[in-house]
C-alpha cells in the first residue's frame, strides 16, 4: 500500500468517533504528560518543549509512532 492510500485509508477509518476519540485522547496525553513534567519533578531524558525546534521534532515524532507503530 502506497502512503497516499495509507492516509486516505486512515483519514476514513478516523471518521469514527470511537477511534478518533481513542486516538485524540492518547496525543492529548502525551502531550500534556511531557509538557508538565516539570510540575511532577519529573526530569524527561530528551527536552520536548514545544517552544523549540528540537523539542517540536521530537514530539512530532513520538506523535508519529503513535499513530502508525
């Protein structure tokens, strides 16, 4: 399968609300859990603060693996 009829096959398959309601609260928590580290003394071996280029990317790639690993 080729990537556009990967995404096209998941852009349908996430117009269940189910699943994408699964899906939207997995990446809302992995968001908010690495962007509130700091409250919970919590120190992330990598820095993702989205205020930055590297800490973008890396989140954007932890995001990647969630949806497609």
């Amino acid at each position: 399968m080729n990537i556009k009829k990967a995404r096209a096959y998941m852009n349908k398959q996430l117009q269940d609300e189910g699943l994408r309601g699964a899906y939207r609260a997995n990446i809302a928590m992995l968001i908010y859990d690495d962007q509130t580290r700091d409250q919970h003394k919590e120190v992330p071996a990598v820095s993702t603060n989205l205020s930055n280029v590297e800490g973008c990317n890396l989140i954007a790639d932890k995001l990647i693996d969630l949806i497609f690993k």
